[in-house]
C-alpha cells in the first residue's frame, strides 16, 4: 500500500457471526475481533432470510453509534434476488459496513454505493458514511476484474474467497495433495493482495475453514502478513486472538522502523544506509513508515 494514513478502526480481524443467531451475535460482539460481520449470505437458508434480517436490526439498533462502527453486515450478492431487502432492512439499523459477495468488478460496488446512497438520505445517515469490503474472486469471471477497483465508492477494503471459487470452477477441492491451496487460489490470494494495494485500500485474508488448527492458523497469518496483507477473516472467536496477535507489529518491529526513519532524518539527502551490515534504501523507509502507521493513528 502507498504511504498513507491507516484506518482509525482497526481491520486485522473479521469474524463471521450468522445473522440468524443472536446468541452467536452477541458472542461475536463481546469478543476481540476489530470487526464482526453478521451474515445475511451463506449462514442463512432462503427461508430464514426475512426473520435474519429482522434480528440484524434489532440487534443493530440496541448498540450505541461507537459500537455499531465494528459491526457490518454481509448482504446477498447483487446478481441474486435479494441484496436490496437485505439493505433496505439493516441500513435504518446504521450498520458499521457493509460486505458485498461474490463481487464481479468495479461495477457492483458501484451499484452497491447507488443503492445505499439512496438509503442513507432516506434515513438521514450522513452521506459516503457506511464503508464497504468486496469479495472479490468468488466466482471464474471475478478472477480477471481484481485490478479494476481503484477509486470505487466507499471502498475500504478487499477479500479473496476460495470456497465458492471452487464452486464455481466445479474443482473437486481447493488444496493440493500437501494441504495447501493449490495454484489457482494462491493465484486469487495474490490478486486479490494486488488489487487492494492498486486500489489503495486494506487487503484482507480469506478464512482458515480448519477453526481447531490454530498453530497452523498462526502460521498463515503470519506468512500472508509478510506478503502485505493487513487482516484475515474468521469464522470461530477461538481464531480471534491468533488472528489479532499475527497482524499486529511485535514491539522488536516497531523498535526497528523507528530506528530506520530516524537513520533516514538524519541524512535527509541520503538514498541508501549502512545497517546491521546491510544496505538500506527508500523502499526500507516508506515500509518502516507503513508499519508504524497500523500502531500510531
């Protein structure tokens, strides 16, 4: 990501909580996650959808405006039959965010922002206030349009998802014989962490589907931070913790970037530093500036 100022409201976890349980959305809500998503998609069957949404607003409306900003909502994809009665529910609610699945490109999100702005002014929400997440390689199409986000309304952030990817391929799975995803889904991940940075907004990890493998879970966390990604879904408050723990600079990291930045302000004029029996460079600079942003707004 370029340099700039990170969100005020932190995004390393995003917990799924089903929209049609208030005892899991209260659990949700109590727990440690940054932000909790309660799901109007695939938690809830067709028939369940009308009452989910009720109890989505209800429980929306119970919350003061601080506690409602970490709570957002899931709504159907927009090429089904349903995301406007999921907005048209939750939105006098002032939901947090909204999550938009199965995004096929710039153009929903764009749809999506048509349709809450209208709601908004309807119900006096002040206007561009309620941000948004899109998943954005849940289906083949998806794949080809993850570079188009840039400058999308209300944008905040981008996620992969690789079950439905496999769905929509017909793959029989999405690992390979070692456990790991296969080629096609690190392809996602990596275009996913791509477009988000084009775009200039958060890349988020998709979910570990395995909620009890929570050293394995570490592992990743760790490993897709590294590549740049800056949070991670869930779908357990067990996985909250690690999740958190993994996203956030240790107090060696945060010790080092300022130790780089002081070097660079001391020789404003300089490209590159001897250090630690290495060389730095700008792109040493702008990154310990980047990481000390997640811990400094």
């Amino acid at each position: 990501m370029s340099e700039k100022t990170e969100p005020k409201l932190r995004m390393r976890s995003w917990l799924f909580a089903p929209g049609d349980s208030n005892k899991k959305m209260a659990k949700a809500a109590e727990g440690e996650a940054d932000i909790v998503i309660f799901d109007l998609e695939d938690a809830v069957v067709e028939s369940g959808k009308a009452d989910a949404r009720a109890a989505i607003a209800e429980f929306l409306g119970s919350k003061s405006e601080q506690e409602r900003a970490r709570l957002w909502v899931r709504v159907n994809p927009l090429d089904g039959e349903w995301t406007a009665d999921d907005l048209a529910a939750i939105m006098p609610a002032r939901p947090g965010g909204i999550m938009l699945p199965k995004s096929r490109g710039r153009h929903d999100v764009e749809e999506l922002d048509r349709q809450i702005t209208a709601l908004e002014a309807e119900h006096g929400i002040e206007p561009g206030s309620t941000p948004v997440i899109a998943l954005v390689t849940e289906t083949a199409a998806a794949m080809f349009t993850t570079g188009d986000y840039g400058g999308a309304p209300r944008l905040a952030a981008m996620t992969w998802g690789a079950e439905d990817l496999a769905d929509s391929l017909g793959a029989q799975s999405n690992r390979d014989f070692d456990g790991d995803f296969a080629f096609t889904y690190k392809l996602a991940r990596s275009l996913c962490l791509l477009g988000a940075v084009a775009a200039d907004v958060m890349p988020i990890e998709t979910i570990d589907t395995n909620f009890r493998d929570l050293e394995g879970l570490r592992k990743r966390a760790i490993e897709v931070r590294r590549q740049g990604y800056r949070g991670m879904l869930a779908i357990h408050p067990a996985q909250v913790p690690v999740i958190n723990e993994a996203f956030s600079p240790s107090e060696e990291e945060i010790a080092e970037a300022r130790e780089i930045i002081a070097l660079f302000e001391a020789k404003p004029d300089a490209g590159t530093i001897g250090w630690k029996g290495g060389m730095l460079d700008r792109p040493h600079l702008s990154r310990a500036r980047q990481l000390l942003a997640q811990v400094e707004t």
